[in-house]
C-alpha cells in the first residue's frame, strides 16, 4: 500500500469507499428484505456483506488489469478495496 496514494488521493478514496460500501449496503438490504428476512437481519446483512471482496484483487492484477486501468487508478481501486475490508469489523460491532 502506498501512502502517499492515500493521502495525496484522500478526498477521492473516501468517496469511493463510502459510494461502494453504501451501494453494497442498499441493495443487501433489498435482497434479504425481498427473500423474506426481518429487518433486523436484513440490515445485519447489509453491514456485514459491505466490504469489497477478494475477487477485486484478481481482477486488480497487473497481468488483468492493465488492458483497461491505469496504475494510479487500480491502485486506488485496490485501496477502497482494502480499506472497505480492514472497515468491516468496525461496522458489526
């Protein structure tokens, strides 16, 4: 991970955390709520299904990736990614 990413693209990287965290927040919540789950569970659901996946990490490899992303892009990519994973126990607790 490089910090200087991070901090240099602070503003952008938090958006996109929080764009994908909450996109993948609603549309959980809409799926259980739609197979019939309560509330309570729907909404667990949700928190604890927000991070990005480890597929993202496949898909970010150089040898994938750089037919359509840059490095500057992928690298911030993989640092929402990351970030939203390392935010998950954080919030089901």
């Amino acid at each position: 991970i490089d910090l200087k990413v991070l901090t240099s693209e602070f503003i952008p990287l938090s958006s996109l955390l929080l764009s994908i965290t909450g996109i993948k927040i609603i549309i959980t919540i809409c799926i259980a709520l739609f197979l019939k789950e309560n509330k309570k569970t729907a909404i667990r659901l949700g928190f604890l299904l927000a991070s990005g996946s480890e597929f993202v990490f496949i898909i970010l490899s150089p040898g994938i990736s750089d037919q359509f992303l840059d490095p500057h892009t992928r690298h911030i990519l993989f640092l929402a990614t990351v970030l939203s994973m390392a935010l998950t126990p954080a919030l089901n607790g």
